[in-house]
C-alpha cells in the first residue's frame, strides 16, 4: 500500500501504563483520531445513516403490524406478530452487519491511499454479501446466546473464553476485515480473526475497545435531557426528543468511528505500521479492561 499517512514501523513499549486513566487516555486518542478520518471523509456518514432510515422502515412495518392487529399476547394474531419481530430482529442484525462492512470496506481504501466514496463501500460489502448474509444469521443467534451466556455469569463468561480464546466481541473482531479485504468465508474470518489477535495482542485479551467506552461516557450525556422531558411538565417534551435524535446520531457516529479504527487495528495486525496519525502505542493497547 503506498500512502503518505503510514506512521513508522511499530515496536512494542515496555512498559505500559495500565491504569484507568492511561487507558481511558488512550481510548480517547482512537476517538478522536477516528473523527480526524472521518473530517477527511465526511461523506462515509451516509453509510450508517443509511442504515437508520433502512433500519426505522423496518420497524415501521411492524408497529404498524401492532396497531392493525393489536399487541401479543392479547391479539388473535399474536403467533404471526412474533414471527414478524423476530424476522425484523434479524434483518436489523443484517442491516448493521452490512453498513458496517461497507464502513470497514470504505476505511480500507483510503488506507490504500485512495479517496474513497460511499459507492466504494457500498461495492465492497456486496462482493461479501452472501458471507455477510450468513455471518449475520450465525451472530444474530449463536452469538447472542454466546454474549448472554458470558453476561449472566462469571462461570458462563469464563466457559466463553476458554472456548473462543477471547470474549466474544473481541474474538469477532477482525471477521468483517477479513471477509471484506481478504474475500474469506465466515467460518474462516472468524478464525483467522482470531489468529490476528493472538499474533499481535497475545491470547486472552479482555475488554471492550476504548472508543466504546467514550461513546457511552457521551452518551450518557442524553440522560439528563431525556428524564427532564418524560418526568417533566408536556411542554418539556422536546427535550426528550432532542436526547433520542442525540443518541441516534452518536449511534451513527459511533458506526464510523468504529469501522475505521477495525480496519486500522486490521492493517496493524498484518502490517505492524500505524496509519492515519494513530498512535502506535494506543494501538497496542486499544482496550479498556
């Protein structure tokens, strides 16, 4: 790849600060380095609002569904509605797998050094689409109850990870890189995926990336306006409204956001340099434990 944006070859620090604050500190410098990219391309925002609109047609349907046939379990056609949300459940799981990959396709072209449009991400999703059709049913149940099982105990969390290597965010990590960039099946993504992981951060990696954590410190922001205009008097209810659009432009914010730092902790993976200005160190250390 020839770009003027390649950080020098990495090496490894000795020794790292772990505290909360160091990590936190490294979680908003991938947060803002992120949005530098993002001011760079602005138009790649298109992408996870996109899947908003798709996302809210989705769910329009079915609450219209709701009002026309009233609400389970009461209505005659409780077993046909839930039938209905489960499917919406799944096309949602769909829809987010498929803009996300069209992010992480778009990232990977400006790490090629080229501009990239919102048709570029788009085109690179497609190439993948049957894998990311499968990937999407696999994650949106067998992966679900993977998540739920690590939540609702220690004992289950540990089982997870003794059987994945890693929590399974982070062992599902490079699986849509892998699909988009290196054209792989999901049965293989995932495991090279893994692979990725333990040939650079080492095995048994906990956390959740330090850009997540940001975003829900902003979030939470929201909550503040939101609790005033539902507790409030009715005239305080714009306000609420106002939290909700906030979240949902954070979400898409986020998605970005996300995508980028995926597709650069990807490219270190493979390639030990550190592109767009990130730092070298914060990516050895993109976790926050």
């Amino acid at each position: 790849m020839h770009s003027t944006e390649w950080g020098r070859k990495t090496h490894h620090e000795s020794a790292p600060k772990t505290g909360l604050r160091a990590q936190l500190a490294r979680g908003f410098h991938l947060t803002f380095a992120s949005l530098r990219v993002l001011e760079r391309d602005p138009r790649l925002m298109a992408l996870p609002f996109l899947a908003l609109v798709f996302t809210g047609f989705v769910w329009l349907i079915v609450v219209v569904s709701v009002l026309a046939l009233g609400l389970p379990p009461a209505s005659s056609a409780s077993g046909f509605l839930y039938q209905e949300v489960f499917i919406a459940y799944l096309v949602t799981y769909f829809l987010s797998v498929y803009f996300m990959a069209a992010i992480v396709g778009a990232a990977a072209v400006r790490l090629q050094g080229r501009r990239p449009y919102v048709l570029d991400g788009l085109a690179a999703a497609n190439a993948s689409f049957f894998q990311i059709v499968l990937w999407s049913l696999f994650a949106a149940t067998a992966g679900v109850l993977l998540r739920v099982t690590a939540i609702r105990s220690e004992a289950g969390g540990r089982f997870v990870s003794r059987v994945l290597g890693y929590g399974w965010p982070l062992a599902t990590l490079f699986v849509l890189p892998t699909m988009v960039i290196e054209g792989l099946g999901p049965l293989r993504a995932f495991r090279r995926s893994r692979a990725l992981l333990r040939e650079r951060w080492g095995a048994h990696q906990k956390g959740v990336l330090g850009t997540g954590v940001v975003f829900l410190l902003l979030c939470s922001v929201g909550l503040v306006p939101f609790v005033y205009g539902i507790l409030g008097d009715p005239g305080n209810f714009g306000w609420a409204v106002g939290a909700v659009l906030y979240w949902l432009v954070l979400s898409a914010l986020w998605s970005v956001v996300h995508g980028i730092l995926v597709a650069t902790l990807y490219h270190y993976a493979l390639e030990s340099e550190a592109a767009f200005g990130f730092s070298w160190q914060a990516l050895n250390h993109p976790w926050i434990r």
